[in-house]
C-alpha cells in the first residue's frame, strides 16, 4: 500500500525501511560526532573505527539513521567544519578503507548513514585557498572564494561592516604574494573558515563531484550546514549588515548574506544528482530561517527536508511545544516534506540542563559561570529532558538525537579556559565560552581511561559525574535513561503508522494530549500537579506514574 506521500506501508502503516524512498520521512536519527564518540586508536579523538565497534551498540537504542558530523581533513579550527579536503577521512579519523567498513557495518544493521556536507565554507587549508593566495589579485583562483579590496586610501577598512557569527568582523586581510598587505576575503564564521563564491562554476561542479562521491560510497543522506547562506548579493556597494542575528533577517529573499532566493537554483541542481540514485539520496537543510522561508528549503524539488531548531530555543511549556508542533506541521504539510525534531544537538546546552534552568535563561552567559549561578535543578532537568523526548519521538517526523542525551548527559558547563577548543572563546575575546561542554567525549565504562572512550585520554576533559552516566552502569538498568530511550525507539518503530496527528482537546490546561493512527495516545503533563490519565493501556512513561496518574513532567504512551 502507498500513501498520499508516496511512502509504502504494510496494512498497519508502518513504513517499509530498507530500500524505501521515503525512509527519512519518520526516521530517527543519531547525531555522531566523531571526535568524541568514541576513540579507537587511543590517540583522544574519536574515529571511524571507534564507531564501526560501536554498531551494535547503536543497533540496540534502535535507531534508523546515523547523521555524522565532518570526519574530513581538517586543521580542527571549527571542530572539522573547517574542511580541508572534501573527499578524504581525516587521517587522525581513520581512512577511506574504515569509511567503508562502517558504512557496511551500519547498512548490515540496518542503519542509514547521513553525512555533513559544508558547502558554505573550506578550511584556509583547502588547496583551492591556497592557490587564491598564492596567485594574486584579480586571479581566477581569487575568484572562487570572495575577495575584495579594503576600503580607505590604503584599503586598511574591511569591505563592508558584515560580521562573523563567531564574533568580530567578517573579512580578514591578507598578506599578498609580494609581502604587502593585501585584499580581504569574507569569512562568515572563523577566519579559517572562507567562504566560497557560489557564483562560480567550479564550486558548484565541485559540490556536485563530493555529492556523488559519497553517494557513490553508499551514503544515504547529507546535512547541509548552513544551507540559507550560499547565495550572497556581492553587488557594489556592499549592503550594511551590523549583524548576524537570524531573526533579524527580513523575509522577502533579500537580504545579502542569508536566505536569498537565488539558494534554492543550487539546491535544484543537487536534487537532480540526488535523484540519480536508487534510492534517492536524502538531504536536510540546516537553515536557520523564518519558519514561513522553511518550505523552500524542504521542498522536493530542493533539499527535501529542513531542520526545525524552535524546540532548541523553547522553554518546558505546554503553549509553546503546542504552537511549535502546529506550526511546523503546516509547513511541513506546505512543502510536501515531513518536520524534524530536536533538542539537542551539537551547538547547543544539553537540554536536560536546559530544562533544569529557570525558564528563558541566558544559556551563554549561564556557562560564563561555570554552570553555578543559578545552579542546575538536575532531578527536574532530566525528568523534562525525557518527557520532551518521548513526546517528540511520538510526533510525525523525523527526530534528530544527539549523542550522549540516550544517557541522560547534563551540559559540562565547568570546562576550564585552558581546554576551551570552540572558536567562539577566541573571536568573543572570552565573552563566551562556546559549545565545547556539549562535545565531551561520551562515557562507555564507569572506570578506566576517558571512561572507556578510548584507550587513553579524551580530547576534552571528563568530569568525576560521567561514571554514574556511562553506558555499562546505565545498561540493563530498568529505569535508566539508556534503557528507557531503547524501549522508547522500539515501541516508536512498532507504533508509527501515516503521518497523522489529531489534537485531544479537552484535557487538563497544562496537559498536551495527541492521537496518532492506530489508537496512540501521547500525554505530556506540563504543569505542577498530578492529572488523571484516560483510559488505555500506558505502553511507556517517561518517569513513573502514581496510581493511574500522570506526575508532573512527565509524558505516556497509551494505546487503547
Ligand atoms: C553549523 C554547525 O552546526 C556548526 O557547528 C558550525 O560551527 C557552523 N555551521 C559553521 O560551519
């Protein structure tokens, strides 16, 4: 049987996975970023070798798809999304030969492999940047990343007052071939991060190659990092754009930089190299958009799918998870896509610390103070933290799971300034700390080296608290979060039907309460006290409930 989208279920509507066209449509996917999964070779970054031994870990928590973060060459200036060679594993991550065996290792279990692809910038490492350096002003080489002159007599102003997302300006001057101070090239991010022109036909042939190489190796899908920026009105004079805050960027298609119109003719050109694949190869755009400019990214004639990152920056609370999933719903319904999910991911505070702060804090300045001013309510964070997640994981859509948050890891928000790798310390002349203290390698063991990370040390520094989080203290343990997320996966896979929801109005004012096909009910209890639950046999709760009551914060699963 096939449904109005396209996708085959069998008589209960649950979808047919491997080969199907539309696996990602209601797809849960583990976010891995490698550097800090785990460590094979026992050098303290993580590897690809380091995930292949995992499989069968990941086989277990039941999850469809693995979405990789860059594993390329890198100088690591951003954490790999400084890319230096797209077609390559970075040697400290292994080779292409381990690539493969992981591939085959996921695929043999049944898992999907998605992979980053970064197309807005190159590392200063990239050939192609070397090459624009070395061969001067007005080259073609210059002409694949965006050079231009300085302003003032002696060209010493950067281009324009555009900015970095990592703080400071946006343009960085170079030294020219001749030793003099030269042109500036733009860099929306680090200064080792410039960005490519997209005007140019060989970026765009380029892209297209990385796409069918990796298609070729038998990935299924790709991220799209930073998917709304490609496009940029380079026209003189440059526009001014003080700053970089998405919710400033106007919605007609016209802004410089981000979300311009023309973005989409690129992403219509990959869907046909998408399309060349059986099945086609699969894309979700991470665009940090206007909710209403999101269907175009999710179109199908485009990238088919775009991140919907407004649950990251809601707070626990019944009208704002409503008005959220209804919107996203529509759009999604607009495009002809289905919605994603997330809490969290690798660029944001964990959300079971999130939850644990008091509502609309300021996560930045929050981790200035090492995570004590307010403290963490950990017992509420975490039990929000697993409410939210088995109510997404009941909503039609693909749900995006970040490393770790199947443990129930807390932010490490004690980092000390020594060890702070992010970018965003340096360029914020240390106003914020960054995202390091959610890319703590991930503990397997409660004892050993880098709690069973690796071998040896861990790129990051542990914290004494990762013993009572680790996957072996965690495993087996009935009510663990670990076991909780495998029984939630398993259950989500034998209860997904068509992508319906229907609202079950009348409940209590701080319930949220939906129906999918098939009779299955998810409740969240967003408020402080107890409320009845209907009737129905409860398949799963996110806490423990009291005699046929659902506590506060927290969600069930009934079927009836
Ligand atoms: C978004 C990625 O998620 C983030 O980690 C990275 O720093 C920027 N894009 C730049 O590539």
């Amino acid at each position: 049987m096939t449904d109005s989208t396209g996708t085959e279920r069998n008589s209960t509507g649950m979808a047919r996975r491997s080969g199907d066209p539309n696996w990602w449509r209601q797809a849960s996917v583990y976010q891995i970023y490698p550097r800090s999964f785990a460590d094979a070779d026992g050098d303290g970054l993580g590897d690809l070798r380091g995930v292949t031994a995992k499989v069968p870990y990941l086989a277990a928590l039941g999850i469809d798809a693995v979405w990789l973060s860059p594993f390329y060459p890198s100088p690591l200036a951003d954490g790999g999304y400084d890319v230096a060679d797209y077609r390559d594993v970075d040697p400290r991550l292994g080779t292409l030969d381990d690539f493969d065996r992981m591939t085959q290792a996921l695929h043999a279990a049944d898992i999907k492999i998605i992979v980053d692809i970064v197309p807005n910038h190159s590392s200063d490492e990239h050939p192609w940047f070397r090459e624009a350096l070395a061969a001067g002003r007005g080259s073609p080489a210059r002409d694949r990343y965006i050079f231009r002159d300085g302003l003032g007599p002696d060209g010493s102003r950067p281009p324009s007052d555009w900015v970095s997302h990592f703080g400071g300006s946006a343009w960085t001057r170079i030294t020219e071939p001749s030793g003099e101070p030269g042109q500036w090239y733009l860099h929306l991010f680090a200064k080792e991060q410039p960005d490519w022109n997209w005007e140019h036909p060989e970026v765009r042939k380029d892209f297209e190659t990385t796409l069918r190489f990796w298609s070729d190796r038998g990935v299924d899908g790709f991220r799209v990092d930073v998917a709304h920026a490609l496009a940029k009105d380079m026209s003189e004079p440059l526009r001014s754009k003080p700053s970089v805050a998405d919710e400033l960027t106007p919605v007609d298609g016209k802004d410089p930089l981000f979300d311009r119109d023309e973005v989409h003719e690129i992403y219509a050109q990959w869907r046909k190299v998408f399309d060349e694949y059986d099945p086609p190869r699969s894309a979700v755009a991470e665009a940090w958009v206007p909710a209403e400019r999101r269907p175009a990214y999710a179109s199908p004639e485009g990238l088919g799918q775009a991140f919907n990152f407004d649950l990251l920056r809601a707070d626990f609370d019944r009208r704002a998870f409503r008005e959220i999933i209804t919107n996203n719903l529509d759009q999604a319904a607009a495009s002809g896509a289905s919605s994603t999910w997330v809490l969290s991911n690798h660029d944001v505070v964990r959300h079971a610390t999130r939850y644990g702060l008091p509502p609309g804090h300021d996560l930045g300045q929050w981790l200035m103070g090492d995570g004590a001013d307010p403290e963490v309510d950990y017992e509420a964070g975490l039990r929000r933290a697993r409410a939210a997640t088995l109510l997404i994981l009941a909503l039609p859509g693909s749900t995006y799971l970040y490393q770790g948050e199947e443990l129930g890891l807390f932010e490490v928000a004690d980092l000390p300034a020594a060890a702070l790798q992010d970018p965003i310390w340096q360029r914020t002349r240390r106003k914020l700390k960054g995202r390091d203290g959610c890319r703590v390698p991930l503990p397997w063991t409660s004892a050993g080296p880098s709690f069973g990370f690796g071998p040896d040390g861990a790129h990051l520094p542990q914290p004494a608290w990762f013993a009572d989080a680790a996957v072996d203290v965690q495993d087996g343990l009935a009510e663990s979060t670990l076991e909780f997320y495998r029984a939630a996966l398993r259950l989500r896979r034998e209860l997904q039907g068509f992508e319906e929801l229907t609202w079950a109005d009348g409940s209590a004012d701080d319930v949220l309460h939906f129906v999918r096909p098939g009779g299955w009910h998810c409740i969240t209890n967003f408020g402080r006290s107890h409320v009845a639950l209907p009737a129905g046999t409860c398949r799963i709760s996110s806490g423990p409930l009291r005699a046929g009551e659902l506590p506060p914060d927290t969600t069930a699963w009934l079927t009836r």
